[in-house]
C-alpha cells in the first residue's frame, strides 16, 4: 500500500464540512479564508467551503454597497 503525506484537514467554520486534500487539489482550491473586522474594530478570520464562500460574499457585496451609500450620501441602505 502506498503512503502519501501532505493533506490538510479543511473544515468550514459555518457548517462544519470537512475536507482532507493536499494543498494543491483542486476540491481545496475552492475554499476560501475570510476577514473581516466587526463594528468595535475587532479583526476576524474564518475558513468558509465553496457553499459558504458564495453565501459570504452576496453578504459582503450587499454591505459594501450599503458602506458605498453611507459615505456618498449619508444614507444606507438596508443590509439583509
């Protein structure tokens, strides 16, 4: 039996998923490590699965248009 040496444990910090590959296997390239920094400038990492990736970033694309409106108009608008 061969041996193989150099896979990660991958898991998603939203739900959990779990993942065992090597850096370079294509199911890894997918997930995506995260930041983001909270309303007290608190700075947050997370590892998020493709499914969870996708969800981040409509959320993310919605608050950054609201922070665009915020500083253009004064106004915001409403973040789901």
């Amino acid at each position: 039996m061969a041996k193989t040496e150099g896979y990660s444990q991958f898991v998603c910090d939203r739900c959990g998923k779990t993942l065992y590959a090597t850096k370079d296997a294509p199911e890894a390239q997918s997930w995506r490590a995260v930041s983001r920094v909270t309303a007290d400038g608190v700075s947050i990492s997370r590892l998020l699965c493709p499914d969870c990736s996708g969800r981040y970033r409509e959320l993310a694309q919605a608050q950054d248009v609201a922070f665009g409106d915020l500083m253009a108009n004064g106004t915001t608008t409403t973040v789901a």
